[in-house]
C-alpha cells in the first residue's frame, strides 16, 4: 500500500556559517558545474552561450598553475604544480583574465580548485609556461622553493627515507599532513615563505576577479596553517562583488575518526562525501537502503550525519570518483550511469540541502578490471581530448544542446539536469512540504508552494492523487520536455483545487521521474 506522508524540514537558510562560505550567487542562482580540464575560451563561450542563460551559479575550474610538460598527458598532472604562474593547459593569465571578466559579466562566478599541500613528484622537467624544476631536490626555482619549504624527517615520523604517508595511516594527524600524498613533495605552510607564495598567489586570483577556492587535499595541511593563510587573504574585486565580500572556499576533506570536518568548517566549506555514497547506494538499493528513507535526509538527521547546510558543498560524482578516486568505483554515480545518475543530481537539487555542485566531464575509456582484490578503472589517467600537439581541443556543441559524446560529455548540458538547476532556482528557500512515500523506492515532495517532483525507483509503476502544493494550473515536466513557443514538448502535468494531481510515473520511462515549478506553467 502507498501512503501519504506530510513532513516539514527546515528550508536552508541564508549563510550564518565561517566568513569563507558565501558563494556570492548572483540573484536567486544557486548551482555549481565543475566544467573538468575545459580551455578558459572554452568556459567564456559556455558562459555567455549556456550558464547564463540557464541560471548556473557558478563554474569550478581545473588548476590554472603552470605544470610539468608530460608525455603521458593525464588529467593528475594538474594537480601537481611547479609554479604558481598561470600558465597552465586551459591558457595563459590573458585568457584566464578575460574569461572571469565574460564569466561574471553574465552572473556566473568562477572558482578556482588551488593545490596548496604539495608541488610535483621525484621527476624533473620543465613546467608548460618554461619554469624548470627538480622534485628529487626539492628544487622550483620558478616560486622559488628550495628542500627548506617542505615536510623532511622528523617532521614526518616514516621510516628509514620514506616521506610518503603509509596505507593505514591517512586519518593519523601527524603523518597525514607532515608526510607526502602520493608522493608529491608535500610543503610546510608553517614556514612564512610558502604562506607568503600562497597569499600572493591566491590574492592575484581574486584581484582577477574569483568569488573562491576549491582547496585540494585540504585534510592533509594543518587547520592552523590554513587559518592563517585564509586570514590574509584581500576581500573579493568590487568590480564584481560588494565591498568587504570574502572569498568562499570550500575543502576537500574525506572523512576520518582522528581528523575532523569540524576541524575546517571555521575555514569555509566542507566537501561532504557522505551524499555521494548515500545517494549511490540509495538508487542502487545496496545495504537494504531504500528511496523512502531520504525523507529525514541531511545534517545529523537519522543516521545520516552529515554537516549543517552552511557548512557544506555536495555533489554526487566528482573527477576523482568517477575514476575510483576518494571512493568506490563500484558505487559511485557517473556518466556510465546515466539514468541513476540523472535521479540522484534530481534528488540532489530538489533537496533543500547545502550547496551543491554538478560534474561536467569529458570521455574516455573506461576498462574496470579486478586488481589485487579491488576494481580499478586501468585507464583512470586518460587526460581530455586533445589534437595531435596535446592542446586540448574545443566542445563541440550540438543542436539539441548537447555535446558531442566521444568527445565531452556535459552533464550540466542534459536537459534532465540543467532544467532541475531551474527547478532549484525557482524553489529558492522555500520549506520541504507535501511528502510522500511507499515505504520502499517511490517517493514525492514539494518545495513549499513553488515546485514538486516525484521520483520512482521501484520496478512497478506509481500512480496516485498527491498534493503537489501548486497553484491550479497546467504545467509542463520539465524533466521529459521544455517550453517551447508555449506549448510543452514533454509530458503535462494538471494541477486542481488544493494542489491535488494525478500522478503517474513509468518505471520503464527513460527517466522515471516527473518535475514541475511555477515557471514551467503553461
């Protein structure tokens, strides 16, 4: 039997969080794309041609500093600097330039994913803008860093010359931010120097015009160090912001016993990671979890444990999971998964819950073989489309608004999700209303009077009268269709008296959900 449930949950507030965790939204926009390794004409173009217009709140960039010049071309090497020039594979400070100027022209903000902890690995080369360096001697003449700027025995406890963090010790606070990620030489932001590179690197991006930071591997630098980093940062460019605005940052930290979020929430943002495997494993019906049990869904509610909505950014794939990075490659939503992956970015931007962030990828190959008792994706280090001369080619755009895909995939460009940004949008703050279950993998709600979406993960059809909370009207799914010279081009849904409609949802439709808000009323 279905049921009918009315829950009421606390809309998401306006920012009370850490000083760093504003995102500086334009209007009522409300959504980041991580547009992964895109040239900056790339990102100017899909500003003024798509997020714009669409109501994209911002765009997270790849690292913009110089890196070492590879044969292997991966999409790793970006994280990995030799200098802080930027001057990196996207283009050089003119072009990064003249994007956030285009970028924030038409609302959208840029954020800027920085490498603080670390710079390259042993190798030595030359960096892309002609900077040598030598990691086997700690030397990057193009800051400069010499072996005294970073983490060396006995500040990092390994034995015998190991400066690498061991297996079973990431959550041990000392070894994980005084020895090395991966290997890469992992700098001391204890020493006035490295902090005084990072201000001035980090303050040349504001001045350029950034409203923030993804900080990469910030679970690895001491909470202190960050603090006094983050302390000396310039307020945001007025140009484009309010004075005093502060930068927002938000850190990538991956859960732990020993090391806290709490730790980092003081600092801005914390990258909840939680909702990326609730919301897997949710759709996937893994652990006996159920769609019906995301009615108490989000901070410290039921067992979900997760941060408060000001202290967080969410996402439910991201460029390291979706290559069994930070997570399990068997759970994790992607690409691969289109449908899921569709229901889950729906749940997650109808959900008054945080800020959250959409993944916007590029194609490649995946091989998911069995190693050592673990999958691993053997091609995880494939790096973006790119020409005979390594430069990294143009998306190529189609006429339904998708892209071309073997080449870039653009999620945010699927209309099943770039119209659940609308959605959101139009939901605003408005409360959680109207919910309704069956116990199992059906479940719909409304956003206060403003907007409704039912979702069906069941293997039977729903088909019920709910409360949608709207006006009386006829409105368009904005999931199956858009509004085009006033007609609808996918299914309508006929909203009567009290908010009450019949609603039916196929679970043998391509996307077995329906979504409507009152900017989608015919």
């Amino acid at each position: 039997m279905f049921r009918l449930v009315i829950a009421i949950c606390a809309a998401p507030a306006l920012i009370t969080g850490s000083p760093f965790s504003d995102p500086h939204f334009k209007d009522n926009r409300s959504v980041i794309v991580h547009l992964m390794e895109w040239t900056y004409a790339e990102v100017a173009k899909e500003c003024e041609l798509f997020l714009g217009p669409y109501g994209f709140g911002g765009v997270q960039l790849s690292p913009v500093t110089e890196v070492a010049v590879r044969d292997l071309k991966s999409w790793s090497d970006r994280y990995a600097p030799v200098t802080y020039e930027i001057n990196g594979r996207s283009g050089d400070e003119k072009a990064f330039a003249d994007m956030v100027d285009t970028c924030n022209k038409v609302g959208v903000r840029i954020y800027v994913d920085v490498v603080l902890n670390h710079m390259t690995g042993q190798q030595k080369g030359k960096g892309t803008a002609g900077h040598t360096y030598n990691g086997k001697e700690f030397k990057y003449d193009g800051v400069p860093y010499t072996h005294l700027d970073f983490h060396q025995h006995p500040a990092c406890p390994t034995p015998g010359d190991n400066l690498n963090i061991r297996y079973n010790k990431y959550d041990d606070p000392i070894e994980a931010r005084n020895c090395q990620l991966g290997g890469l030489r992992d700098l001391d932001q204890g020493k006035e120097w490295v902090r005084q590179k990072q201000v001035e690197f980090l303050n040349k991006l504001i001045a350029h015009g950034v409203a923030g930071f993804r900080s990469d591997a910030s679970k690895h630098m001491w909470p202190q160090d960050l603090q006094n980093i983050t302390a000396r940062l310039t307020n945001l460019n007025t140009k484009y912001f309010p004075s005093g605005a502060r930068p927002m940052l938000y850190h990538e930290y991956i859960s732990g016993e020993k090391i806290k979020a709490t730790e980092y929430t003081p600092l801005g943002r914390v990258i909840e990671f939680k909702n990326y495997d609730n919301l897997a494993r949710v759709l996937r019906k893994l652990d006996g979890k159920r769609l019906s049990y995301l009615r108490n869904y989000g901070a410290g509610r039921q067992g979900w444990g997760m941060l408060p909505s000001d202290d967080s950014l969410v996402m439910v794939d991201s460029h390291d999971l979706q290559r069994g990075h930070t997570g399990d490659i068997t759970v994790t939503l992607t690409y691969f998964d289109a449908r899921l992956l569709k229901m889950a970015t729906a749940f997650m931007l109808a959900w008054p819950y945080s800020i959250p962030r959409v993944m916007s990828s590029y194609y490649w190959p995946r091989n998911v073989q069995k190693v050592d008792n673990q999958y691993k994706d053997l091609n995880d280090w494939m790096g973006p489309p790119h020409d005979s001369q390594d430069r990294i080619v143009g998306v190529q755009r189609m006429p339904d608004l998708s892209c071309d895909p073997k080449m870039w995939i653009c999620e945010h460009r699927w209309r099943q999700i770039y119209n659940m940004v609308k959605f959101r949008n139009t939901a605003s703050f408005e409360p959680l209303a109207n919910w309704w279950e069956n116990k199992y993998h059906s479940i719909a709600f409304s956003r206060g009077n403003k907007a409704f979406i039912a979702i069906n993960n069941d293997d039977h059809p729903i088909d019920q009268q709910l409360n949608t909370g709207l006006p009386a009207g006829t409105y368009c799914d904005v999931i199956s269709g858009n509004i085009v010279g006033g007609k609808c081009e996918g299914k309508q849904v006929v909203v009567g008296t009290a908010g009450m409609a019949h609603i039916v949802v196929d679970n043998k439709w391509e996307d077995p959900m329906i979504a409507i808000h009152i900017n989608a009323k015919l």
